[in-house]
C-alpha cells in the first residue's frame, strides 16, 4: 500500500511539474546570445511565442519553466538582434536591381561597355543605370554625353551617379525633358562645356529630377519584383528593418498594400519625401504604425553631396576655388517644414553634408526644439561639421544618423575636397555620438553596400574592405564594438521610436534576431569581414538561411 501510494504522490508531483509549465512555440539554446539590453547581458537560450521574445537564460532554466513546441539547436554559434539599418533607399535599391550596374565601373568606357550590354538584352524603353563614380577613374572629372548620343541617338538614357545626387543624361532624353543649354535651376546645376552653347548631359542635384520625373513609373508587377528581390538580400545579410529616407505617400501605400498580402516581410520605416502631397497626407492619415509598417516622419534635403561638389561649404572648396555648393531649397523653406513637423508632433530627418549645410539645418532645428527633448529630430549624415557646431546636437537633442562606410569611401578624396584641417570635423562619429551618447548607423544604400559587416569593420576599425589605410582613417571617431552593435540595433529602433518593441532580445519584443557563424564582438579585427549569416529570423520566422 505505501509503494501504490509514494507511486500515486510521484506521478502527482511529476504532473504537477508538467502542468506549471507555460507553453510556447520555439526554444533556441546552445549559443551565444547578445540581448544588446541595458547591460549588455549575454545569455545561453531563449524561448519565443506568438512572434515575440519571452525569455532568456539558460537552457536548464527556461525548460523547468516552459513547454516549447519545437526546440532549435543553434550549434554553438552567435545570436544578435536583428540588424536595422537606420539610413537606406530600399525602394530605390529594389528598382536599381532592374537597371544597368554601374558600381565598381572603372572609367567612362566601362560605364558605356556594361550599357551596351545591358541594351543588347533589354531592347525597349528607357536604359537606365546607377552606380558610377568618377573619383573612382583615372580621369577624376565629370564624363560628358557625346558617346551616348551616338551610341542611343533614338532611345533615352539616364545614368545615376553612386549617390544619387548627379546624373548625365543623352540627347534624346534632354529633348523629352525639353532641357536647353543655358537653363537654370535653384539647388542644382545643369552643365554645359566650356563655350557654353552644348549641354554636357550632367545633371547635379535638383537638375536630376527635370529628366527623372519623364520616366515612365514602374507597374505593379515590377514594383513588387524589385521589393521582393531587395528583401531576398536583406534578409541574407541579416537586417530585419530598414529606413526608407524620401518616398511619396501613393509608394508608401503600395509598401503597405503588399505587407498585408503577404507579398513583403519586410519592416519598413518610412520618411516621407519634403512635398505638399506628403505633408497633407501624413496630417489627414496621421501616424501609420503597424508591425510592419511606420510612417511618422518628414525627410528634408538640405544639401548635395561631397562627391559632385553639391555639399553646401561655409569655404570654398579646396578643389574648386570659389565654390560653395549649394542648399537645395531656401532657409525659409527649412523653417517653414521645421515650424509645420513641430505644430503636427511629427518626427523631422533632414539630409545635410556640408558644414554651412549642416549649420542652417542645425540653427533651424534649435529654434523648434528650444534645448533638450525626445522629439528626436534627426540630421541624415551630418557628415561635415565646423568645430563650433558640434554643441548644437547635444544641446538640442538632435540625432545624428551616420552612415560608417562613407568615411571609408570618401577618404580617398576627401581631403581634396575639404583640406586637411576641415577634414577633422567629418565622418566624426565618436564626437557627434558623445553629443546624446548614442547613434543610429546606417549604410546609405544603394550608394554604399548593403552589408551589415562592412558597416561594422569601417565603424570599429576605420578601414574599407581593401583593408586601407594600413593605420585606419581618423581613428580617434572609431566607435567600439559594442556601441556599433548598439548602433545597428537598439540605437536605431529608438531613433525610429520603436526601442520598446524591437532592437534587443529581451522579454516582450519582437523575435527578430540573426545567427552569426563568429562572434564579431570578440573576433580578430581582420576577420569581421568573413563573418556569415547562417540565418535570419523575423517574429521567429526563419526568412533566410537553409531549412
């Protein structure tokens, strides 16, 4: 009779055991977790349900206390947060996957080679292409269209400089724009030779836009082509969200339109582009916030770019005397979005390179914001800034949203540009971090690549992928790995205020996270670049890596 009854109390304190248990779908152990909270606390399991995280611990632990469906062997590798890149084009780089690839071109004739080969097989319509860099060729200097004109005399073309931020264009396509030598515009350039009586076909900045704005927009069926191609890349170098800065409204719903049929998994968050129909949308629609989805924000453009000369310089630059650049609207334009986003309780995030364009931006800025807040109210880039400036961040609460591998890129010319002395103040982000102590980091791309671990390597170790300069550019702004880490994760979700539902694996927030093949916290500092992505999970969803 015990022996019937010690059995009966054994089953009872066995079931009673089972029966506290919680359940939940996956428990993932047997790795490396950085959980990128508060402490930086690393853990060894994590249990998830419903698309979110619920705990984290050890596997003993989280057993005793839930009963997962499916467990998940991470083989003793690495976990971090989802990546976020605070700073990108996803649309923009989804639509360039469809044109001529123009990155890494090493001459204008190589530029002209891949045309010919692209218009060989896509026989119809526009030709198109994005990529090309002249600081990158022998001959530094602007190409001029005579050769396309010859080559396409009947078909048009557009050819995108790597930042966006300058193109050349050929005949036909000058002449359905009906743009002439001799026409200008504010807050851009329309280049012409030296007698002045030919157009050159370049185009900087807002002179972009007079043949841009002729091409036919792409249909449904290729719109979401180019999106899902952009997400297939994203997802393998293991980012789970990413900011999309300057789109109109009517592409913002289509975005939405096919994240709620299941035809994009991707998270997005969305700056609206400085137009009217923007603002009046986002003040009738308000904040658009699903999980998916947020659009919260305006995205001003103060300046051009450093490359073609656009940044807005308080001094000439040291490559063209008498050269300034230029703003791309007015300050009183500025202040009038400033004073509408400030009225509307709506995020604000402005382009500004140079150091007069960050200046103006900055001052306007201070005069809605009016000393410390959590508005944040970001500067995209803040790429070149004067000494005397660097207080307004902090004093304001303004957030400086970087782009770690436009240092590694520019500094082959920067100094060109800048001169030693003003190059100081550029690509500072250690001192533009210490303003707020954090910072969002970005890539910028299409203009730079998308991959997470060049990000990293050129934030950490100051080098480009070619590991030059031997010593590291500017290394006293190097950032450490664990405020990189933060940067790409947890910085970046609070810069898009999304901190408390994703950015760190803790208790109640997305299941977002990727499994590395090393550890880049810890690995040797010429290897970060080998790292894999061995998988990528999105509310506990394996979207990337092998079954």
């Amino acid at each position: 009779m015990k022996k019937i009854v010690c059995l009966f109390t054994g089953i009872l304190i066995a079931w009673s055991s089972f029966a506290a248990k919680k359940e939940a779908d996956l428990l993932v152990y047997h790795c490396t977790i950085y959980t990128v909270d508060a402490a930086f606390s690393v853990a060894e399991a994590m249990v998830i349900s419903d698309g979110k995280i619920v705990a984290t611990g050890t596997k003993v632990n989280l057993e005793k206390q839930y009963a997962c469906k499916q467990k998940l062997d991470a083989g003793g590798k690495f976990i971090y947060p989802g990546f976020i890149d605070a700073h990108a084009h996803f649309v923009g780089y989804g639509m360039s996957l469809q044109q001529v690839d123009l990155t890494g071109t090493t001459s204008w004739q190589d530029v002209l080679k891949r045309v010919k080969a692209f218009a060989m097989v896509n026989k119809e319509g526009w030709l198109t292409g994005r990529g090309w860099d002249q600081n990158d060729w022998v001959v530094k200097e602007f190409p001029s269209n005579e050769q396309l004109n010859a080559l396409f005399p009947d078909r048009p073309v557009l050819l995108e400089r790597v930042d966006g931020h300058a193109s050349i264009a050929n005949k036909k396509a000058l002449e359905m724009a009906g743009v002439k030598a001799g026409d200008t515009i504010n807050g851009g350039e329309i280049e012409v030779n030296k007698s002045g009586s030919e157009l050159t076909g370049m185009l900087v900045d807002n002179a972009v836009e007079l043949v841009a704005s002729k091409i036919p927009s792409a249909t449904a069926s290729q719109f979401t082509k180019a999106l899902q191609a952009a997400q297939k890349n994203c997802f393998a170098v293991g980012l789970t969200t990413i900011d999309d800065c300057g789109l109109d409204f009517e592409v913002a719903q289509q975005i939405k339109k096919l994240q709620e049929n299941g035809l994009l998994k991707m998270r997005l968050y969305v700056m609206l582009s400085d137009a009217k129909k923007n603002f009046d949308w986002l003040e009738k629609t308000g904040i658009v916030k699903t999980d998916r989805l947020n659009i919260r924000s305006i995205k001003m453009y103060g300046d051009g770019a450093l490359g073609s000369r656009g940044a807005c310089l308080l001094q000439p630059y040291s490559d063209k005397p008498g050269h300034y650049g230029f703003l791309l609207s007015t300050p009183a334009h500025f202040d009038s979005v400033a004073s509408w986003v400030a009225k509307n309780k709506f995020q604000l995030c402005t382009h500004a390179i140079g150091d007069s364009g960050n200046r103006i931006i900055l001052n306007t800025y201070a005069r809605y914001l009016k000393g410390n807040n959590d508005l944040r109210w970001r500067i995209e880039h803040a790429q070149v800034i004067n000494q005397n400036d660097f207080n307004l961040f902090g004093s304001n609460s303004i957030i400086p949203s970087v782009q770690p591998t436009h240092a590694t890129s520019d500094m082959y010319w920067a100094d060109k540009r800048l001169g030693k002395e003003r190059e100081k103040g550029a690509y500072a982000y250690k001192q533009l971090l210490q303003q707020n102590g954090w910072i969002p980091l970005g890539t910028d791309f299409p203009v730079e690549d998308i991959s997470t671990f060049k990000t990293f390597y050129a934030a950490v170790v100051r080098k480009d992928a070619k590991g030059y300069p031997a010593a590291g550019f500017q290394t006293e702004n190097a950032l450490s790995r664990e405020e990189t880490l933060r940067g790409m994760t947890i910085w970046a979700a609070k810069s898009n205020f999304e901190e408390n539902e994703k950015g760190s694996l803790e208790a109640g927030k997305m299941a977002d996270f990727v499994i590395l093949d090393a550890d880049i916290i810890k690995v040797a500092p010429q290897k970060i670049l080998g790292v894999k992505v061995l998988a990528t999970f999105l509310g506990g969803e394996k979207v990337y890596g092998k079954p």
